[in-house]
C-alpha cells in the first residue's frame, strides 16, 4: 500500500514515496521482495528518485536471489548482512549516478530505502529487514507492538563510505594531524569527499505464527510511535483471526492522525 498523504493532496505534488513488490524464482527456492523509498522532501525530483531507487533495488536482488535464498535457508546471517550491504550500496550508487547524468544535485535526487525479503520456503522462518533512512520496521505479537527497527547504535562495523574519518592521534597519543587553521586545497588526483551517507540498518526476524510484521515509510512510523491510540486502534484490527482484506488494509493504513500528513507506504506480512 503506498498512498499520498494529505500535504501532498492539498499541494497538488506527487506522491514521494514508491513501492516495489517483486518475486524471484520458482517454488521452494523462490524469493519474495518487498522495496520501498522515500525520496527527498521538497524537491522536484523526489517521485522519480524513489521509483529509481526501487528499480536498482530489485534488479540488484533479482540477479543474486539464489545465493540469497541459500544463505537464508542455511541462517548465514552475516553472509547476508554484507551482501545485502553491498548490493544497497550498488543500487544508491547508480541513483547518485543517474542525479550527474541528469545535471542534478545527488543530495536532492535521493532516497531512503527500506526492504523487506521473505522466502517461499514454508520451512525457512526467517524475514530479512534491510536499508537506510528513516522509517519503521514493527511487529504484532500477542495484540502487543514491538518496535524492532534497527537504531543506529546497534550497527556494527566498517562505516559506509563517506561516514566517519581516521583518528587525529595515536592510541598513545601522538598527534597524526596538526590544524594550523590554513585550508587545504582539493588534489587534483582525489575525488571532491561526499556528505556523510545513511548508515545501513538489517535485521532478521523469526516468524511464529500468528505474528504480523509491519514495514512501513516514515509517514505511517511517525504517527505509529508518537500516538498509542493509533497503534492500539491497528493492533485491534489486525489481531483478529482472519488478516483483512486489501480494501480493509488500505483503509486501516490511511487512518487520519492529526498533525501527520506525510505520504504513507506500507507493506504488512500475517505468519500463518
């Protein structure tokens, strides 16, 4: 479900949010992909950026869904955070290209990205959660939300290019950069430093039945977190023993929650 939210409407602007809903391969060894992006708030672009960044998403897990699907069945946990880290990392790198082939500011065309992948396997439990930017990842268990989004403090690892620097000294404290206040002019032979990118966020989560997983942009997650009577008026509607149909869950999904009027993009898994 992806639709504008009332800002949009009222502005007559194009929804910036987009989603991609994509299956690879056949049977048990298929892969169900689920992509959505945001693109940047108040540029022209930031409809088109989305759609692109859903796009290269898609292609990108398309060509390595049978290794994904291996290392899903098999729990490779870190396999999959590092190739799914790369291929993220592929895909906004070709969104940042297109932005110099159109002449346009890489940091106006761009978009957060949240994915979501579920194999056909009724054997393999296992949901994948992965991107960057804002958002929410939530699930329904027992009538109660749990707010499982990966924060930035819990990601390990090397930072994404462009994030963080070298240490300006030693462990034992010898200076290895001294600032005499004189700026330094670009070398002819490095590339001008980019802004700090989004870190990348993964998660794997264990189905059991009856849980209800919830991705979503951030202008369902908002009002989600900073209201309860919305989360408590979902839960009751989506803890029922039958999930709803697609008209019930588009309608639940556009509840309106004053002083939220982002586009809102959603995609909701019920665990049999």
């Amino acid at each position: 479900m992806s639709v504008r939210g009332d800002s949009a409407r009222y502005r007559g602007e194009p929804r910036r949010d987009s989603l991609l809903t994509a299956r690879f391969g056949t049977g048990e060894q298929a892969l169900l992909l689920v992509a959505m992006a945001t693109g940047t708030r108040a540029t022209p672009g930031a409809h088109r950026a989305a759609a692109e960044a859903c796009h290269w998403i898609g292609r990108a897990v398309g060509r390595s869904h049978a290794r994904l699907v291996e290392d899903l069945r098999a729990g490779r946990r870190g396999d999959l955070k590092s190739g799914l880290h790369r291929l993220t990392d592929r895909s906004l790198g070709k969104l940042r290209a297109s932005a110099a082939e159109q002449g346009v500011d890489p940091e106006e065309y761009a978009a957060g990205l949240r994915c979501l992948l579920l194999p056909a396997d009724p054997e393999c439990r296992t949901r994948v959660f992965f991107g960057v930017g804002p958002g929410g990842l939530f699930r329904l268990r027992d009538g109660e939300w749990q707010d499982i989004e990966p924060q930035v403090a819990e990601i390990k690892g090397e930072p994404v290019v462009g994030f963080g620097s070298p240490p300006s000294e030693t462990p034992d404290g010898d200076r290895l950069t001294m600032d005499l206040g004189i700026p330094t002019p670009p070398s002819p032979y490095e590339p001008a430093p980019e802004p700090p990118r989004e870190p990348f966020r993964f998660r794997t989560s264990v189905a059991r039945p009856g849980d209800t997983l919830l991705v979503c942009s951030g202008g369902l997650a908002d009002p989600l977190r900073g209201e309860p009577e919305l989360g408590d008026y979902l839960a009751e509607r989506w803890s029922r023993p039958e999930p709803p149909g697609l008209a019930a869950f588009l309608a639940d999904s556009q509840v309106r929650v004053k002083g939220y009027a982002d586009d809102r993009t959603a995609a909701a898994v019920w665990e049999a």
